[in-house]
C-alpha cells in the first residue's frame, strides 16, 4: 500500500525568467549602456590638458566633426572603404557560389571549404599577411614585379593604392564569410523551381540571373547590411597596414577616433566621444536605409 506522494509543480516560480536575464542585462548595462552614456556625457564636455572633462561646451563638439575637414575626410575615406570592401566581398562570393552551384558535390564542398578559409582568420592576422604582400620593396607584390622587369606601385605609400590596398584586405577578410552564407542559401534553394527553369530551356546562365540570383535576395541583403556595419567600423586593417598614412589618406572614423583620445599629444575625449556617437547614427541610418530598400525590393 503506498501513500499519496505530493507532486512538485513543474511551473516556475514568480520572478524565475527576471532573475535568469538579469545577469546579461548587467553585462549589458556595464560594457554597453554605460559607455554610451558616458561617451554622451564626455561629447558635450571641453577637456584639459590631463583629457579629463572640465566645461559644458554643448554640441560645439559635434559642429567640430561635423565642420572640420579633416574629420569630413576621414568619414569620406570610411564610405569608400566600406562601400569597394562589401561590393567586392559581395560579388566575389555571389559569382564563387554560382560557379560551384554548377560543379559536382564533392568540388563544391571542397571548393567552398577553399574559399571560406578566410573566415578562420583574425582581421590583425589576414591584415599581416596583406603586409607581406603589399610593404615596398620587400613585399612579395613588389619583388614579383621587379623580378618580371616592372616597377610595382606603391601600395602603401601612394595615398590611391593604399586605399585599394585597405579594400581589397578588407574584401578577402570578409569574403570567407559571405562564402559560406551563399552556399548556404544556394543549398536550401527548392529543386522544383530550377527544374521547371530547366524545362522552360532556360540556360545556367538565364537561370542564374532569373531565378537563383533573385533567390538568394535575403541573403545578399544580410551580408551588405553587415558588411556595411563592420565596414564603417573598420580598424585593425588600417592600423596594421598603414597606420592612417600617407598623409592621412586611409585614416578611417575609428583610427580618426582612436587617434584624438588615445594617440600623441593632449587627448580630446569630447571629440572622439562626439565622433563615436556620429559613427553610431550613420551606422543605424545606413543600416535602416539597406533594410528599406530591401524590403522594397
């Protein structure tokens, strides 16, 4: 005979998913919310020699950034990184991916395991290995063409080709990347749709453009968006390989950024805060702009 054994509630008790958030929503308020405020706080702050905040200057600060062309060219060399890194990491992969969409199984796998292994690098590690290539004289890039009887350009001293130089870093680094999400996208797309393609007699490449391509919007609108966003970001690329040379001409946002609070001479906090937060509102308004059009599209 047994006794009537009373049955735990397998219902959570009141405040069990509060307290079971609450540490990331710590995490977040110190290492997020806190410094954005703080950044606020310091943008509308003059500083004195020590770079701590001392007088209310307003949004003098932000007319700085806004009004000083210097800072106005370092936003413009950040969108022509950005825009040449995500157009050419994009297309590079869309036309990989549709390349090995027509091969066998087994090229595909190991071609697209080829093509992602960027993705296992660090931005600091692929950007040392485009020093290796790029850095005068010495570089491979440069002893290639001595070797063939040409002079190489300069790829990090000539302000063009150090700009080309921080693009196609920055593309091959996200390209692995942008690989894999094709790939993926291309091996969920429906068989029944490119098989009525194939009985209408479209053609591989009539099929790419009208029907594959179109497929893979979705995807392609998730890698330009954060591309873009890690594009308008960009750093250890610049720092790696130029440092903001020559002459400024590949000096990003954040290197701009980095250098007025923490490079040499007296820190300006208030101006790195004010061009951090202005960093922050084109990120948002381009991010919103790509997702519209897309959604438009």
């Amino acid at each position: 005979m047994t006794g009537n054994v009373p049955r735990r509630s397998s219902a959570a008790r009141p405040g069990t998913g509060a307290l079971l958030v609450l540490p990331g929503l710590l995490l977040l308020a110190v290492f997020s919310y806190w410094p954005l405020v703080r950044s606020g706080w310091l943008s509308l702050h003059g500083s004195d020699l020590l770079g701590r905040p001392t007088r209310w200057v307003g949004l003098a600060n932000f007319d700085r950034v806004l009004t000083d062309p210097t800072l106005l060219r370092v936003v413009g060399t950040t969108v022509v990184v950005t825009a040449g890194s995500v157009v050419l990491a994009t297309g590079t992969a869309l036309a990989a991916g549709l390349l090995l969409r027509t091969t066998g199984r087994r090229v595909r796998a190991v071609g697209g395991v080829v093509l992602s292994l960027p993705f296992a690098y660090s931005a600091a590690a692929a950007s040392a290995t485009f020093a290796g290539l790029f850095t005068p004289s010495v570089g491979v890039l440069d002893r290639a063409a001595t070797a063939l009887g040409f002079t190489g350009p300069g790829w990090l001293t000539d302000p063009v080709w150090a700009v080309v130089s921080i693009v196609l870093a920055t593309a091959w680094y996200e390209a692995g990347f942008a690989v894999l999400v094709v790939l993926a996208a291309l091996s969920r797309l429906d068989p029944s749709v490119l098989e009525a393609a194939a009985l209408d007699g479209a053609g591989e490449l009539r099929t790419a453009v009208s029907v594959v391509v179109p497929a893979l919007r979705p995807s392609l609108l998730f890698l330009v968006v954060t591309q873009t966003v890690t594009g308008l970001q960009i750093f250890t690329q610049v720092q790696v390989l130029t440092r903001g040379g020559p002459a400024g001409a590949t000096t990003t946002i954040v290197q701009e950024l980095y250098e007025r609070a923490f490079g040499a001479g007296v820190p300006q906090y208030g101006v790195a805060s004010a061009l951090a937060l202005v960093l922050l509102l084109l990120v948002l308004a381009v991010s919103a702009a790509q997702f519209r059009l897309g959604r438009e599209r």
